[in-house]
C-alpha cells in the first residue's frame, strides 16, 4: 500500500493543479479569518499605520486592481509555461516534460497569483457602504499589498528560474538527479531482505529471469494478468505479506518497467510447506491479488524502473546527435552523467534475488536490472547514433573502457 501510495502522491506533487488548489484554499480561509479580524481589531490601532487609512472606494479600487493585475500576469506566466514546454517537448522529447512539470517554482507561482486574485476578489465582496453603515478590512486590504509585492517578486524569479530549466545542462541535470536515485532504490530491495544463506548463481531463462532453486519442486500454478499497460512499481510490501499469509513462494517473471498485457505470464506460485496445495478458488484468489500488486499505467516512470531513468538521458543524447538538431556537446553531457551513474550503480552491491521474511524463510523470487544491461542499453545505444560524431564517439569509447 504504500508503494501505491508514494506513486499516487508522485503523481499529485508534480501535476499544476496541485500546489494552487491548496493556495488557493489557504487563500479562501485566510481572507474569512482576516475580515474576521477586521470586525474585531479596535480602529484607532489600524488608523495608527498611515497607508492602511482609506474609504470605501479607495479600498475597491486597490483591490480591483490587484485582481486584474494578478489574472493578466497569471495569463503570463501561463504562457511562459506553455512556451518551455513547447521546447523541452521539441528539443529533449515529451517524455522529458515530466522534467518541467516537477519544478517547485512554476507550481508555486501559478498557486500565488491565482490564490492572491482569489483573496482580494473575496475581500472585495466583504467592503460595505451605505447611508447608515461602512465597513472597510483595512488590515484584509493591506495583507493584500503585501501579497501583491510577493507575486511581483515571485515573477521575477521565476523568470529567472525558467532561464535557467530551459537549458539543456538543467534538464540533463535534473533526470541525473532522478537516475542516481532509483539507483539507490533499486528493485526489489525493500521486499523482505536479502537472504545470505541462499545459492545466487542459479542460472537464467530465455527471458533473463533467474531460475528459482531446484529444491522448490515444481510450481503450484501461473498467475496472469487481465490488464494491460507498463509496470509503473511493485507493491513491494503487498507482495511479501501475500506471500506469507499463504505461506507459498512467488517468483515474480515481470520487473518494474515492462509491458504487460491480457494472459501474460506474471509469477510462477511455490508451496512454501511440504503438503501446502491451494484450493482452485484460493489460487483465484491469489492470482487477482498478485495483479493487483502491480501500478500499472500508459507510461513509465523512474519510481523503481532503473532503466527508464536510462532512458531519458539516452533520449536527450540521441536527439542532440540526430542531423536536425547536432549538438555534439549536449551528447557528451549526457555521456559524463550516464558513465557517472553507472560508476555508482557498480559500487552498489545488487540487492538479493531471494527475499526472506522476518524468520529467514524464503518467499519471494524478484530479480533486480543486470548493470551489463544498462551499459549495453546505455552507452551502447549512445555508441551506434555518434558513429559520425567523433567527439562522442570517443567519450562512449572512453566511458566504455573504465568499465573492462
């Protein structure tokens, strides 16, 4: 569950529409609680600061400014946003927008200019004035103010910020950044631990999925999938306590990362006990939950998929070699990155294949991506596209070499 969580919060921090909605509700309690104040804070105390002295129309005014200033710079910085993506999509490839979508400063200057319009449009509202009574939130105008100076000078970093995202270093920068972590939490580590005890050099099938050991017998039966996308994670804690409260052995056959479709092949299922057979309705039971274990979605994300943080770096290479863009220098970027990530992914002891539960008795089988595989899928791929390059070329061959 809290895999599934962890991916649905990623999803949530890196969409536009969630760092304003909660601005903007801030905005909607802090405009109530400061006409709240206003109602009850003595006059002369307010009338002691010179700027917060104004009528009725005076405070309409300030306020009906502010909003229309906010909506049209809104408009702006909307625009801006649209224009780097644009770029990024065109320049790096659309997966590389996932990039832009992440930064803390677009989402937080989208919330602040859209919750500050939406604090002055209720402090409007609450400004009243007739023959026999006036009420003015001079302190709700002059948070006001305040929140306009701190939209104008949000604007200007942003600016700033956004000169800065739009460079090819930042982007290759940042998906670095993304790949050195799921190097750190490579799959399956946080199912169960390692086991020390069991054989690791058991060989590997025509799929690359390791062979589980002989003394297993023969597998109870084949759980299959009825859905079809890419594994986005693996439920990892799921997995282990489903494994544990039928007391069998699961080998997984799919990795975070590939494509699954209707009737794929997704665990082989071992009795865990001598005479453990499961009913057929059980073993129903536990195909479902074993698919249900799987985040599965219509794109890949770097959360456990090693090779997709790979990828996107690859991307960003083969593009900057290809003949309409040939920029040579954003290649070898991407080399120096990749070579630097795979130095720590070869100082990383690769987590165990059979994962024991609390009481060392073994209970899953999930392999972990082979660092052979993300050199030939990286660099090597790099090395066919700068065939004409020579100076990637020869820092493919370079990085290549520190690894004979």
């Amino acid at each position: 569950m809290y895999t599934r969580v962890l991916n649905i919060w990623e999803n949530f921090r890196s969409s536009f529409w969630f760092v304003p909605a909660i601005l903007m509700v801030i905005a909607t309690v802090g405009a109530f609680a400061m006409v709240g104040l206003d109602s009850k804070v003595d006059e002369s105390i307010v009338n002691a600061f010179p700027i917060l002295e104004m009528s009725p129309p005076a405070a309409r005014s300030i306020l009906s400014s502010i909003v229309g200033a906010m909506i049209s710079a809104t408009g702006v910085v909307f625009s801006m946003t649209i224009v780097a993506l644009s770029l990024a999509s065109s320049q790096f490839g659309s997966r590389l927008i996932r990039t832009y979508r992440g930064r803390k400063s677009t989402h937080f200057t989208l919330g602040i200019f859209v919750s500050t319009s939406l604090y002055c449009i209720l402090v409007l509202a609450c400004v009243r004035e007739n023959s026999d009574f006036s009420f003015v939130p001079k302190l709700s105008v002059g948070v006001g103010i305040v929140l306009t100076v701190v939209c104008l000078a949000t604007l200007i970093y942003y600016i700033h910020d956004m000169s800065y995202a739009i460079q090819a270093s930042s982007v290759i920068d940042r998906s670095a950044r993304d790949l050195n972590a799921s190097i750190k939490r490579m799959f399956p580590t946080k199912i169960g631990e390692d086991s020390d005890q069991l054989q690791e050099e058991a060989p590997m099938d025509d799929t690359g999925i390791q062979t589980p050991d002989s003394s297993l017998g023969d597998s109870l039966w084949t759980a299959r999938c009825d859905r079809v996308g890419y594994v986005q994670a693996i439920e990892d804690e799921t997995v282990m306590a489903l494994a544990i409260k039928h007391d069998i052995v699961i080998r997984l056959l799919v990795q975070p990362g590939d494509f699954v479709y209707e009737d794929v092949d997704l665990s082989e299922v071992y009795a865990g006990g001598e005479f453990n057979v499961l009913d057929d309705e059980t073993q129903k039971e536990v195909s479902e939950e074993l698919c249900d274990c799987l985040i599965i979605g219509n794109n890949r994300t770097p959360t456990q998929d090693v090779r997709y943080a790979f990828n996107e770096l690859v991307e960003v290479a083969v593009r900057a070699l290809s003949p309409g863009i040939n920029d040579p220098f954003t290649a070898i970027n991407c080399v120096d990155q990749i070579h630097a990530a795979l130095h720590n992914m070869k100082k990383v002891t690769p987590p165990s294949s059979y994962r024991v539960d609390e009481d060392g008795v073994l209970r899953v089988i999930a392999n972990s991506i082979a660092f052979d595989l993300c050199l030939e899928s990286s660099l090597g791929v790099i090395a066919h596209y700068a065939a004409d390059s020579p100076m990637v070329k020869t820092r493919v061959k370079h990085a290549l070499a520190s690894f004979e």
